[in-house]
C-alpha cells in the first residue's frame, strides 16, 4: 500500500483519505473480512427498545460492540454463536499503523453490511473508554452519503465515501455526530450483489 493522500475537509479533526485503498488492496482486504465474517456471521442487532437496525453486522478482535434490549457495549463474544471474535484482517491493522500513529493497535473492528435501504442514523461512537483515542473508517462497495457535523450541534455536511476510502474522527471530531443517509446503488462491483461494507476500527479499552 502507498501513503495516501489527505484530504482537506473543513471540519477540525475530521480526516478523509479518498482512495487510500487501490482496487487490489480492496479485494485482498475483502478475502480477509469474508474469511472473518465465515467465522462470525452478520447478525441483526436491536437498540435498547427493541427495534432492529437496518444494517447487519458482526466484529473482529478482542472486543466487539453489541447492540441489545440490555444497552450498548463491547463483549468478546458474537451473541449468537458464543465464540470470540475472529482476529482484525493483518490489512486493517497496517492501516491503522501507517494513517494514526499511535502505538497501540485497535482492539475492536466493527464490520456493517449495508444493503438496499440500509441506513445509520446520526449518533456518537462514545462507548469507549478512552474517547482521545481516534476511529478509523474503511469502505468497501457501494458510495455512502456519509453525514457528519460538530458534536455540540449544528449544521452537518454529506461526504460521499467511495469504495477504498478511509477517513478518520479525531481530536475535536472524535465525538461529531455521524451517520450514513444511504448507499447509492451499482456504484461498485467489489461486493457480490451489490452493497456496501464498513469496518470500523477502535480502542475500545
């Protein structure tokens, strides 16, 4: 992988790496979050009153975020099988070396399938436990219409985040409010039948 370019965004801390992955490192990447998700499977999630996501999801690493009637938190087991989580794919983790430079590599990937009207609402990855600690964001598939804006409120702007873009919350964004509005579909093929893959990396203790 070559050192991507940086992206000016406009939003302090905020930072976006447009094709940070080549069409190569993007299939070797998604061989290795399909040989995850063989051994923990998608799952639909439910918030705390009861209403399923409209994304799937599963985890790689130590920890995974888990969503339930019971709240939000991080487990090391998948929910439905009782298994830990597969290991974060070598590929994510040298991402993470090279584009956050901290010593200490994420202990969390969180790993949502979007497909058809799948969506995310605005909200604040603050379930962590250290919230100085950035989150890395890979796409894969189909554009997003990514929105995000200050975490004290305000107006939010929609960034479209192709297949292969990276783009990371930290320093004064780590706590923006962010969400997906939807994907655009056949905007790519990397993914059978169409969709879009985000893995999300964190330090979750």
């Amino acid at each position: 992988m070559e050192t991507p370019g940086q992206l000016e965004t406009g939003l302090e801390g905020f930072r976006f790496w447009p094709g940070a992955l080549g069409p190569l490192d993007q299939t070797c990447l998604l061989a290795q979050v399909r040989a995850a998700v063989a051994q923990a499977p998608f799952y639909r999630p439910e918030t705390p009153g009861g209403r399923p996501f409209s994304v799937l999801m599963t985890n790689c690493g130590p920890l995974g975020w888990v969503s339930d009637r019971t709240g939000y938190r991080y487990q090391p087991l998948h929910p439905l099988t009782g298994r830990p989580w597969p290991p974060i794919p070598p590929l994510l983790l040298a991402l993470w070396d090279r584009l956050t430079g901290l010593e200490s590599p994420p202990d969390a990937c969180l790993v949502n399938l979007y497909r058809g009207p799948a969506r995310m609402g605005l909200h604040q990855d603050r379930d962590e436990a250290d919230l100085t600690a950035p989150v890395l964001s890979v796409s894969l598939g189909d554009t997003a219409m990514f929105r995000i804006g200050p975490a004290a409120g305000g107006a939010t702007r929609v960034v479209r985040l192709a297949s292969g873009d990276v783009c990371a919350l930290t320093g004064p964004a780590r706590l923006a409010r962010h969400g997906i509005d939807r994907t655009l579909p056949a905007t790519s093929r990397l993914l059978t039948g169409g969709g879009r893959l985000n893995l999300t990396l964190r330090r979750a203790r």
